[in-house]
C-alpha cells in the first residue's frame, strides 16, 4: 500500500498531496502545469516534497518530521517517463538490465527472466537494436519491460501514451491494465487525455490550474471506503 501525505512549494502555487492506494491505478489527469509530474518526482525521490511523509509497504521512503528521505535508487519503484528516456548507446537488452545492476534488495521472484519480460511485451526480438532504430511503441514498451524487471512495490507512468499513434495508443493502453492485473501493484498514471483516465483509472483525480476540480473524482462501487478518503488538495 501506498500512503502519503506531502506538501511542495511550486512558483505558483502549493501542492499538497494525502493519498492511499492499495492495489488500483490512480491517474492523474489534467493540463500541463497542474503539478501531476512533481507528485510523481516527490514519489519517486526525485524531488524533495519540503514536509510531510511518504510510506510504501512497511517503509517509510520520506519524513520530514524524523529526517528520512530514502534515495531514488532504493525506492524500488519504477518509473516511466513521457519520453521513455532509454540510453541511446545501449541495446534493448542491456537498457532492460541496466535496472538490475544497482538492485539492493531481493527479487520477489526469482523465476522472472528479464528476457523473458522482453517478449511478453512483444519486443524479444529486438533485444540487440538501440532505442534510434525502434518506434515510439517499442520503445515504450522497453521502458514498461525496465521498470518492471526490478520487480517495484510502485509503478509510476508519465504520460505513457502522449507520443504515440492512435492504434498504439489504444494497444499499449490494453497492455498497462493487463500488466496491472498481473502484478498487483499500485499503478500511479499522469495524463492529459481524457479517455486514458477513464479506460484505466480506478481513481481519477482531475487538476486543473493548480486546483483540485472535487466534481471529478470518479470512484466505481468497487472501492473501499478507506481508499476513497484518498484525495489530492491543490491550493495557492
């Protein structure tokens, strides 16, 4: 489970984030400039929130209050960026281990085979090509493959669709709600497009100029209660 509860002074506005996910996506939804990346680079530890806390499982990964901010690189959490931010120098394979190499912790399962991974995805084919030689699809379909060959407690997706044609976009938006049946984690996703929200959020939280617009939380009858108090507070 994902809980937390932050504040992060922007230049013009602050955001203030209280959020509990268990196991369900959470997309984001907005306009650019309403603060949807920052909450994911707070999340993520690429940013420092200025107070409050930010709980993963049993680890507190940020605290204000007891001085904790856990490094990005043991977070255990993936993330994928709107521009997919593969390493052009290297081939599918080894960006796709690249994540491997600085794993402190255990893997949850042994058995998973990064390769493997690769073609469950459909690009196990294109294991020795570099990112200039792939489409906008596959390269996004690598950067799923690399953020969860790490075996993550959180998925962070960036505008995961934003560059791609209208058939991809509709395949790979498949694919995500595929993925998260199978791995049963939290999935956090930014977007700008109305209809990624509404095929693959459970929770829609929509932002719009800094503020949070309460008339568009969509919550099915499948939610629990204790995760409906989850809300994201945007205020000047």
């Amino acid at each position: 489970m994902l809980e937390t509860s932050f504040t992060k002074k922007l230049l013009h506005f602050t955001l203030e984030l209280s959020l509990k996910a268990n196991n369900q996506i959470v997309v984001l939804w907005g306009p650019s400039g309403a603060g949807k990346t920052t909450v994911l680079q707070c999340l993520a530890g690429l940013l420092n929130p200025g107070s409050g806390f930010i709980k993963l499982g049993h680890r507190t990964l940020y605290s204000s209050e007891e001085n904790i901010f856990v490094p990005a690189r043991h977070r255990n959490i993936g993330y994928v960026f709107q521009d997919y931010f593969l390493f052009p120098h290297m081939t599918v394979r080894q960006n796709v281990l690249y994540g491997l190499k600085n794993k402190k912790r255990e893997l949850r399962d042994s058995s998973i085979n990064p390769l493997e991974l690769l073609d469950s995805f459909d690009v196990g084919h294109l294991i020795d090509r570099y990112p200039g030689q792939l489409s906008g699809g596959e390269k996004q379909r690598v950067a799923l493959a690399r953020a969860l060959v790490v075996q993550p407690d959180l998925l962070l997706l960036d505008e995961p669709f934003s560059a791609l044609d209208k058939n991809t976009k509709l395949s790979l938006r498949k694919e995500v709600k595929k993925l998260h049946r199978q791995w049963q984690i939290p999935f956090i996703l930014v977007s700008h497009d109305e209809e990624d929200a509404k095929y693959l959020g459970d929770v829609i939280i929509s932002l719009e100029k800094g503020r949070l617009k309460d008339e568009s939380l969509q919550y099915p009858d499948y939610i629990p209660d204790y995760y409906k108090s989850g809300l994201l507070n945007i205020s000047n």
